[in-house]
C-alpha cells in the first residue's frame, strides 16, 4: 500500500512540474510580482521529550555502548542481505557464508556474551534453588536450627544486615525504574492517537492544498501576460525613452555644455558691464582725493620755501619734510586702468544671436524622440493582436494540459486510500490499546513479584532489627524477631520461585530492544540505515537504485531513500525530493521559443529614423566661435587686480599729519611753526573727510568687490577660451553624428534589450514555477513526519526507549537477587529462634560467651521451633 501510495503521490505532482532545472535568467528592467504560492503550515511535530525518564534512556543508552560498541555494520548487512543461501545444508558451509556468521558472531558478541550469562542464571538459579531446598530439608546448608555463638557475631549480623539492606535498595531502584518505563510506554500509547490523527490530519492538508498551488501556478501566466501586452501596446513610448536614455548619455552632456557656454557669454557680458562701471566710480573718487593732496603738498612746499627754512634751527627739519612730500599722493591710480569697451562692444555683438534659445530647441527636438519613435513603430501595433493570439494560445495549452491530467481522479483515489487507513488506524487503535493494557498488567506482575520479594525482605529487616534482643539465648528469642527471619527466608524462596521467570522475560526483550536500537534507531538517527538501502542492486539484483526502479521504472535514476528524506525533512517540494523531471517533462509545454520567435521578428524589422532632430543650428555654432574671439582674454587681468588690491594713499594722511605736527614743535616759536601746524589740520581734515568716507562709502566698497569679483570671473572665463569653445562644438558634432549615423545601432541594440525584455517575462515566469515547484508546491514534510513518527517515536522513542529501560530495571534487580539471597539466609539465623543452642563453661570462659567446640548444643524442648525447615 505504501508503494501505491508513493506513485499515487508521484502522478500528481509530476503533471504541474517543470524538468530539468536550467540558471536563473536575470531579466532587464521590469521584474513581475507573482505573489506567494498559498501553502498551509503542518501541525505535527515530529519530536519527542521524554522528559525526566530521559535520564534513565541515557543511563541505557550508556550500558549498551558498553555492551555493543561497534559501530553500524554497513557492510555486514550488505554482505548478509545480497548473500543467497541455499536450501541444502552445504550451502552454509560455503566459506563466503561461514565468514559472514562470524562476522555476525562478532558484532553481536556483546548480547551473545550477556545473553549466554542470562541463560546461565535462568538455568543455574532454579536448580541451585532446588538444591539449597533440599541441603536445608537435610539439616544442611544453615538448615539446622543451632547456632553456633562467636564472638564476633553481632559485627557478623550487621553486616549482613547492612548488606542486604543496600541490595534491597538496589532492588528497589531496579523495580522503579522497570515500573516507570512500563508506565511511560502505556502513557505514550494512550497518547499516540493525537500524534497520529495530527499525521492524518497533514496528510489531508498535503493532498487538498496541492491542487489549489498548481491552479496558483497556471494563473499567474496572465500576469506575465498582461505585462508583456502593456509593454507590446506601449511599444513606442517604451522603445523610444529607452533610444533616447541610450543616446542622451553623449547628446545631453553636450547640450548641457553649450547650455553653459551661453550662460558663459551672458555672464562675460555683466562682468564686462561692472567692470566699466565699477572703474568710472573708484576713478571720480580718487581724481577728486588727488586734486586735494596736490593742493596741500604746494602749499605744503611754499611754506617750506620760506626764508624762516633757511634758519640753522629749522634747516634740517625742513629738509626731512620736503622730502616726505611726495608720500602725499594716492596709491591706486584707476585712471590708467585699459578700458574694456571694445571687448564689451563685441560680446553685445555676440549676444544679438540667442544662443539658450537655440540649444533649447535641441533640447526639445531631442525631446520628441519618444514621439518619433512611436510614428515611426506604428507596424508593430499592427502585429500587436497577433502576438495577443499567440499569448491567449500559450495560456490556453497550458490550462488545458493542466486540466487534461488525472488530477481530480488521482486526489479521490488518494484521499479514499488515507480515509480507509485513518479509519483502519481508528478502529483498531482500542485493540492496541486493549493489548498494550495487557502488556501492562503482565509487566506490572513481573514488578510486583519483586516487590513481594522486597516486602518479604524489607518486613524480615524491621521485624529482625526492632524484635532482636542480645541479651536473649539463640532459642528463647523474641516472637517479632522470629517473624522477621521467616520473612527472610520468605524472600529467599519467592526468589528462587520468581528470578528464572524475570530472567527469561529480561533476556528476551534485553536481545530484542537492544538490537532494535543497535541496528534501527542510532542507524536511524545518523542516516546509515538508508545508507544501507542504497546500496546498489541490494534490495533487487537487477536495480542500481531500487526506489527509482519502483518510481520510474528505470533503476539508473540517481534517486535514494536518504536524499528522498533529507528533502522531505527540509519541507522542500516532492517534485524536488523525488526527482519527478524523470517522468514528466513538461519543459515542452512552457517552451516558447517557438512564439518568441515569430513575436521578435515581429519587432526587430523596426525602422526608425532620427535625422530630423537638430541639436545645434551653425548660426549657434557661429556664435560660439564669435564668442571665443571677442578679445576678453587680452585683457590685462594683472593691472586690474593689481590696483584693486593697493591702498587709497601711500601713506596713512593722519600719521602723517601727526609726524608733521611733531616736527613743527621742533621748530623755534613762530610764524613757521604755526604755518605747519595748519597744513597738518588741512590734511587731517582731507583724512577725515574724504579719505575715510571714500573707504566706507558703500558704492565705493560696492565698486571695488564688484570690480574684483568681475576680474577674476573674466579670468577664468578667458582662460583657454578658444579651446573650451571648440570642445564643446566637437561634442555637439559627435552628439549629432551618434544620431544621424549611428542611432540605427542604438535603435537595434535597445530594441533587442526591449525583446529580452518581453521574452524575460516568460523567463521570469518559467523560473518561478520551477523554483515554486521545487521548494513550495507540496512541500512533502508530512512525508517525513510519518517516517519520524513510526520510526523515530513510535519504535525507538516510545517502544524500544521503554523496553530497555524496563529490562535494565528488572534485570539489575534479578542479578541482585543472588546477593541478597546470601545475605538474607546468613542473616536469618541471627533472627530466627533455633531449637537447640550452645553450652557455656563459666569456669573457663566465664560469662563471655564463648563457646567451647567440642560440646554439642542441648536440646531445650520448651523453646523447639515448629516452624518448617528451609
């Protein structure tokens, strides 16, 4: 059934799949959003906690390590599975199959060493038993009720005591951990039922959500549809922006350049302007300051040609002012400044001719390329409701074929074969329950016989220990003392009774559970058991590969169990996992070359032609010429910043004025002294007056950082002029070239890009089913859940866990029954009441109680017991 159902599972999905996987095609701009494939979540968590009885699987798992260290026979199991034994008895005798056996002897020497130990004490316990009966029936074996006094008998008796009291713990911890594990099975069987339905429940999930993903799949053709038709019905404006982006990256620099060449001129002409402007200012300042200093420094001078200079008083401070006159001057001179109105003449000349005006007209002529574009694409609307056809009949193949499979019908027979199993499961699943309570119960006696043991034990330790009186004679002990010896003996026949049965029960499921977990679940657990069931020509002869023989029917398949369940393990899809491109290949039907084809012949004939775009006219061309020869790089740059950069006087007039006012007090007192000490009011007052209101004034400041400003912007202008000018004409000539000569290449090459465009729609689509398919559509983790479940729970976690833990438990205890029976018999004759007793001799060993050997116990028929002899 579960080989139907896998092909069952297979027909479904092979027939919404695409084959083999192809690279990931980036397409250029225009990436289409196919949404999220609808997809359910799995509720089964395919995990188990066993919580604090984990412990004791570990302490297990350790003791079988211990047990069975080899690793997981890979070979072996090969070698034993493709062996063919004959019928006749000399076919096991071939040396090939006697290897083998003691290759199996060897791995399984730990259980056949501990199994044989087992056999041994299933064997030897009863007949021991038997035979201790009997010795103590005789008199013999601590039968005969006298006890022999030594001195280090309550020492003896304590020992024992202790020592029997220590294995009757052990005995206890062994029964708890037995009955814990027993109780942990039966809590987990009673709990299945969830974790199955929560299976069935995904199963469902799994079946009923499939078709509803493929439907996905199909349907999300119209987007890409509708998206290849928008771009085929806007063909014009969308092949015409990307001819123009295309060209735009050496037309619009270029534009852009010449754009700023007449921004250029326009500057020039302002600068030119405040230059001539700023000139006539600062020169009606200083003209008017220099009429002034010349009018001082004659006077200056006539008062020094006075007679009263001629004095040898005042002689030589004369001379130093005469020759200090000539500082009473200005410093920057303006007047001699070259004039620019020639060069402002021409570029007014060159401005006559709008030069923004006609790179705008480029700008707008290269503008209406989009629209040229769509005049000159008119044809290909006209294939426009072929291509629609050819679209609608792709769709239509694709809803077909996909209608055309068995789906419905392979989903019904699915869905019918999980009801009858769920219902199969459901109906059997109180059997299940009703045995495993059997089971229960059966290893709940097996517990209780140890627990009778242990009462018998526990009870004969306190009824010994609390009834025993030291004081007391061997044959006039105690009534409680008594009955806690008979409880000792007690445990000591119930173990001889019980030890074989739960040794038996011990070494049969110790054999079972613990190959289950050597050979199934760690093999399990660390994927070599599929390994195993990879094996080439292993489970068939014939197959390489057994599970792609039974799916495709074609054993060459690399398909394995283990690649299979990692898959599922990982939720990727069943088309994926079970490598379905084997049996379905539905790449044919997405194929559309065959259409693309026909639609890019369609489209790649487009003849357009650009030549009526005009960027720049030779009236413009001329202008720029004119431009870079209208003389504004001789202007002497160097004389202008030359004088801007000079003070207005060569010397400050009020330290001057001060020093000569400081040389007229040198002077006798007089006509002399008083004359300069007017000149120096006169030219601090041109100071005050005219001086520091011609560095204040605001049209003067104004002028002067004009004027700079203007300088250097004419400067760096000027520079290399012509060079920069003839650069930007070359590039509107190769920008013009590029659309007159070579816009055809651009327009081929865009036009492709533009049918890799509409072709990367499909492309994106058919790579978006096959990653869908492969990772989304019928992600098979339940698969894997069901594997995890029966396996990895239900066997190892739930029954194999338990079953080792119960026989660890009951056979710990069983082996320490051996002990205690020892224990417990030596122990009872110092509880029991004995019927005959030592002689003392107080003379020679007074009251201390030795006794002496060679005197035989009296026979005291007060105190003879009649309890019944072991």
């Amino acid at each position: 059934m579960a080989v139907e159902l896998c092909l069952l599972l297979l027909l479904l999905f092979c027939g919404s799949t695409i084959s083999e996987v192809q690279p990931i095609y980036k397409p250029p701009p225009g990436t289409l959003d196919f949404g999220f494939v609808p997809a359910k979540t799995y509720d089964t968590g395919a995990y188990h906690e066993p919580g604090a009885i984990g412990i004791l699987f570990k302490i297990v798992h350790a003791f079988l390590y211990l047990v069975q260290p080899n690793t997981f026979p890979q070979d072996l199991i090969r070698k034993l599975a493709q062996q063919q034994f004959g019928n006749t008895q000399g076919d096991y005798q071939k040396p090939e199959n006697v290897v083998l056996t003691l290759q199996a002897i060897y791995y399984e020497i730990g259980f056949i060493v501990s199994a044989a130990l087992g056999l041994l004490f299933i064997l030897l316990l009863p007949l021991v038993g038997l035979c201790f009966c009997m010795c103590r029936c005789c008199d013999n074996c601590g039968g005969e009720m006298h006890q022999r006094q030594k001195k280090n008998a309550d020492c003896q008796r304590s020992c024992f005591a202790t020592f029997l009291f220590v294995a009757s713990l052990i005995i206890s911890v062994g029964v708890l951990c037995a009955y814990a594990a027993n109780q942990h099975l039966t809590n987990q069987v009673r709990g299945a039922k969830k974790l199955v339905n929560s299976n069935f429940k995904d199963l469902k999930i799994f079946l009923n959500d499939t078709p509803a993903q493929i439907d996905y799949l199909v349907s999300q053709y119209n987007t890409t549809k509708d998206k290849a038709l928008s771009d085929l019905n806007n063909v014009g404006p969308v092949l015409g922006t990307r001819v123009q982006e295309q060209l735009g990256k050496e037309v619009r620099p270029a534009l852009d350049a010449a754009l700023t060449m007449a921004g250029a001129i326009r500057e020039t002409k302002e600068a030119l302007e405040n230059v001539s402007v700023s000139v006539e200012v600062l020169q009606e300042g200083t003209e008017r300051l220099h009429a002034n200093l010349t009018e001082v420094k004659m006077h200056l001078s006539n008062t020094l040609n006075d007679s009263a200079c001629s004095a040898a008083q005042a002689a030589s401070t004369c001379n130093i002012i005469r020759n200090s006159l000539a500082q009473l001057n200005i410093n920057a001179n303006f007047s001699g400044l070259p004039g620019v109105s020639s060069q402002l003449a021409k570029i007014n000349d060159v401005l006559k001719i709008d030069l923004s005006s006609l790179v705008q007209k480029g700008y707008a002529a290269f503008n209406d390329t989009p629209d040229l574009v769509v005049n000159q694409t008119r044809n290909i609307l006209s294939a426009v409701p072929y291509i629609k056809s050819v679209l609608e009949s792709i769709g239509s193949n694709i809803t077909t074929f996909t209608r055309a499979l068995p789906v419905q019908k392979i989903l019904a027979d699915l869905m019918v074969h999980l009801t009858q199993s769920e219902a199969y499961v459901q109906d059997y699943f109180p059997l299940v329950e009703q045995y495993d309570f059997y089971r229960w119960l059966g290893c709940l006696i097996l517990c209780c016989m140890l627990v009778l043991i242990l009462v018998f034990y526990y009870l004969g330790l306190l009824c010994g220990t609390c009834g025993y009186d030291k004081h007391a004679s061997p044959t006039t002990r105690g009534c409680i003392s008594n009955t806690g010896g008979n409880f000792l003996m007690a445990g000591v026949g119930f173990s001889f009774l019980f030890s074989w049965v739960l040794m038996i029960v011990v070494v049969l499921t110790f054999v079972t559970g613990g190959n289950v977990e050597k050979l199934v679940c760690e093999p399990f657990e660390d994927k070599n058991l599929f390994k195993v069931l990879d094996t080439p020509y292993l489970l068939n002869k014939h197959w390489k590969n057994y599970l792609a023989g039974v799916i495709f029917k074609n054993p060459n398949v690399n398909l394995t169990f283990e690649k299979v369940y990692s898959d599922c393990k990982e939720n990727k899809g069943i088309y994926t996992s079970l490598h379905l491109e084997h049996l379905f290949n539905i790449n044919e039907l997405l194929n559309i070359s065959m259409y693309t084809e026909d639609v890019a012949l369609k489209i790649e004939h487009i003849q357009i032609n650009l030549s009526k775009i005009i960027l720049l006219d030779e009236i413009g061309k001329e202008n720029l010429l004119n431009f870079s020869s209208s003389g504004i790089d001789g202007i002497d740059f160097s004389a202008y910043l030359t004088e801007i950069n000079k003070s207005v006087t060569k010397v400050d007039l009020l330290s001057f004025a001060n020093d000569l006012e400081a040389r007229a007090d040198q002077l006798p007192k007089g006509a002399l002294e008083n004359a300069l000490k007017g000149h120096a009011n006169n030219i601090r007052m041109i100071h005050n007056q005219q001086v520091v209101p011609l560095e204040q004034a605001m049209k003067y400041v104004k002028a002067r950082s004009t004027l700079n400003q203007s300088i250097r912007l004419l400067k760096r202008t000027s520079s290399e002029l012509m060079v920069k000018v003839k650069n930007v004409i070359s590039a509107v000539n190769a920008a013009q070239d590029l659309i007159n000569n070579n816009a055809s290449q651009v327009i081929v090459q865009e036009t492709k890009k533009y049918m890799d465009t509409i072709i990367g729609y499909f492309e994106q689509y058919t790579e978006w089913v096959k990653e869908s398919i492969s990772m989304e559509v019928a992600a098979c983790k339940p698969i894997a859940n069901v594997i995890d479940t029966a396996v990895d729970i239900f066997l190892c976690s739930y029954i194999a866990d338990s079953v080792n833990t119960f026989w660890f438990g009951l056979g710990g205890s069983s082996i320490f029954l051996i002990p205690a029976i020892i224990f417990a018999v030596k122990l009872s004759k110092y509880y029991r009441r004995m019927d005959t007793e030592d002689v003392y001799d107080d003379t020679e060993n007074g009251n201390n109680g030795y006794h002496k050997e060679n005197l035989y116990g009296i026979h005291n028929p007060v105190f003879t017991s009649s309890v019944e002899q072991w």
